[in-house]
C-alpha cells in the first residue's frame, strides 16, 4: 500500500470511530439524566405508581454507559447467566 493510500485509510478510519462515538452521544441527549441511581428509583417508582393502569412494563432505571448518568426505561433487563464448571 503507498504511503498516500495509507494516510486515507487512516483517515477514514478515524472518522469512522469519531461518528460512531458522536452517535452513541447523540442516542441520550434527549433522555432525562439521573446522575445517581437513587434519584432514578424514585422516578421509576413514581411514574410505575402514576401509569400503572395504561402501561403493561414497569419503568426501571440503567446507567448509561455512553454519558455515565443514570436513564428510565421500560425494556426488560436481559438477564446473564453463569455456567457453573461441573466437577
């Protein structure tokens, strides 16, 4: 690869990197921010308390790992399991 098509391609690359990270941002910044888990709780509780009736998922609350705050929402939690070693 030449030294002029070399420079492109990192060029390329970087800016491939720099719009992902500038989208991901972009995802929460019309999200409320909670900046710490407690905050965020008790905004759940009271919007499952006052939408209970119309709404079938409970809101709960995520730190986000893009902005480092704290965000609500009502997609269920994927839940991880570990695989113990059998001996």
């Amino acid at each position: 690869m030449t030294r002029r098509k070399r420079k492109e391609y990192e060029r390329q690359k970087q800016m491939a990197i720099h719009t992902r990270v500038n989208f991901r941002k972009k995802m929460c910044d019309n999200k409320q921010r909670y900046y710490n888990e407690d905050h965020a709780m008790s905004w759940a509780m009271q919007y499952n308390d006052r939408l209970h009736r119309n709404n079938p998922l409970p809101y709960r609350a995520y730190k986000c790992p893009h902005c480092r705050a704290w965000h609500l929402t009502t997609a269920p939690k994927i839940e991880t399991t570990k695989v113990a070693d059998e001996v």
